[in-house]
C-alpha cells in the first residue's frame, strides 16, 4: 500500500517525526500569532485538512483484516442461502400442479375488484369517447345511390 500524503510532503520542513499531537500544537502556536480575525479561516482550513488526510489515510490502508473476514463469512452465507431457497422455490412451482390456484390466491391477496367500479369506468369512456366515436363513423359513412 502507497502513503496516500507522501507525494505532498516538503524536504524543506521539518516534522513532529509521527506525533501528531505535537504537529497539531505547533500548527495552533502559529496560528495563535497572527490576528484574531485571520485565525478562524486558517483554523478551518487546518481541520479540513486533518480530515482529508485522515480519510486518505484510513482508505489507502483498506478494510481491516477482521471486516474482510466479515464480509466472506456474509457473502458466503447470503449466496447458499439464495441459492437453496430459489432452488427450493423453483422446484415446488415445478412439483405443483396447481399454479393457477396460486396466481388466483395471490390475485386474492393482493388485489381487490371491489377497489374498481367497472360501471363508473364504463361510463366515463362513453361520455368522454362516445360522441367522438360515432362523429368518426358518420364521417366515414358512404352511400352509393343507384337509380333505374
């Protein structure tokens, strides 16, 4: 794994070797020599790069040894147990002679004809389709006239 900050680090500075604290005090005692006003720019400037280094930091190293053990024992699990019971599932569908008892049960459990008035339905075609039907048919209407 690469330092994710390596490529930002500066010969010309020195450093607090790998205690942060003493990085982090320092940077507050330079801070704290310039004017108030100016302070509160450069201190949020500071965290958001302490939390940028942090995040860089904490992804360059991966996901730790136990959460990857975690993440197999899950998938492992998820994938015999879709497996068997699409499997299963599959094979009762298959075993059953009665597929169309089950789609007319969960049409029953899940659907309700009583939630649907047809006759509304019916008549809000008609008043507003009707009229515009039997305008088209009389449009189309030809006659032949034949004379003796």
């Amino acid at each position: 794994m690469t330092n994710p900050v390596s490529k930002f680090r500066n010969g010309i500075f020195g450093s607090r070797g790998c205690n942060i604290q003493e990085a982090v005090d320092y940077v507050n005692e330079l801070i704290n020599t310039i004017p108030q006003t100016d302070q509160v720019g450069i201190r949020v400037g500071f965290g958001v790069l302490l939390n940028t280094i942090d995040n860089a930091v904490a992804q360059s190293q991966g996901p730790s040894p136990e959460k990857l053990a975690i993440i197999e024992l899950i998938d492992a699990r998820l994938a015999e147990w879709s497996t068997l019971k699409l499997r299963d599932r599959v094979m009762e569908i298959i075993e059953d002679d009665d597929i169309s008892d089950q789609i007319s049960d969960w049409m029953s459990n899940n659907f309700d004809i009583t939630d649907y008035n047809v006759n509304d339905a019916i008549e809000s075609w008609v008043e507003n389709n009707l009229d515009e039907k039997i305008s088209e048919a009389i449009d189309n209407l030809t006659f032949n006239v034949t004379v003796s």
